[in-house]
C-alpha cells in the first residue's frame, strides 16, 4: 500500500503552476519521495512477473488515478527507461493536460491504422524520457476501440520496445472499458 501525502499549495498569482505533477518544481519533497518510493515498489513486482505492462485504475472519477500514472511515468523515464504512457480513458482523457503537451493522436487512432505504423502515433517527450499516446479527444462508446485486434497488437508490440507500459484507465465501476484494458497488462495498481 502507498500512502501520499496531501498538498497545498500557496496562493500567490493567478498563473502559479499547481500540477501535482514530477515536472512541477513547487511539488513538496515528501509527494515527490512518495512517488519514488511507489516506483520502486511498482519495479519490483513487475520484475518478479517478468512483466512490463501497468495498468492503474481506480473505483471513481477523482480519486488521483491519472495524477499516479502520469507520475509514475514521469518518475520510471527519469530513471533512464523508455516508457509509454497511454490515455485509455477515452471518455475523458487528461494524460496530455497533465503533462502540459498537446496529444495529437489516441488508442481510436490506433485502432484505425496499420499495427505496424501506428507508433508514428506517439508523442515523444524527451525532458521527461517518456511516450504518450493520448489526446483530449473524448469518446462516447470506447469499448468496440479498447477490444479492437489493432490495440492488442499494438499493445503487444509496445511491449517489445519498451521498458514499461503504463495505462491510465478509466474508473472500473462505472464503465466496462477498465476490465476490456485490464486483459493487455501485466499487473493492475488499484
């Protein structure tokens, strides 16, 4: 279990960047050593597995699901390995917003292309050592997107380029979306 510590932030001006992100330089030191520790954690029991494949869900909407995956991305590619992150809360994708980039391109797009050129879809973020796959695009019915064979190979193929594959789902309680994604990952962090 990890516990993260609540975080104010002061108000001082308008544009004062209040991310509870890695890249956020006012994040206090205690959130920031929660999150290494969760990383390590998160390497460990992957590597028992063997595995590469995260996915983090949550219950509800709210509850810090993105804030962790984002994070932990941002955390596993500053320690020098090729991550991925994919939005695949296609419902209400905010994997981009909080990594302050613009996405371009999502897991619908994937499931439209060639498996084998879809990786022209990611984002790369260099700063960061980190890939996105996610827009701001939202979507009504992901599911017949999520089961689609071109994900799954995608997915796979993912796999054998990266260090790790972190999905960002969406709450498992109210959509079927979490437990359609929960099939490509390796490991689930509730």
């Amino acid at each position: 279990m990890a516990f993260f510590p609540h975080v104010r932030f002061k108000a001082r001006k308008e544009n004062d960047d209040t991310r509870l992100s890695l890249m956020n330089e006012k994040l206090p030191f205690g959130y920031k050593e929660s999150m290494r520790s969760l990383e390590k954690r998160i390497i460990k029991s992957l590597a028992r597995t063997k595995g590469k494949v995260l996915m983090v869900a949550s219950s509800q909407a709210g509850e810090g699901k993105s804030t962790v995956a984002v994070n932990l991305a941002l955390a596993l590619g500053r320690a020098g390995n090729r991550v991925l992150l994919i939005d695949g809360d296609l419902r209400k994708p905010t994997d981009a917003a909080l990594l302050g980039v613009r996405g371009k391109y999502g897991l619908k797009d994937v499931a439209g292309a060639d498996p084998r050129t879809a990786e022209t879809f990611l984002k790369d973020i260099p700063q960061e050592g980190i890939w996105l796959l996610g827009n701001s695009k939202s979507l009504k019915q992901p599911a017949h997107v999520l089961s689609s064979r071109k994900v799954k190979l995608f997915i796979s193929e993912m796999r054998r380029k990266m260090d790790y594959v972190i999905i960002d789902s969406p709450p498992c309680t109210m959509f079927q979306d979490a437990g359609i994604l929960a099939e490509y990952a390796d490991g689930i962090l509730y």
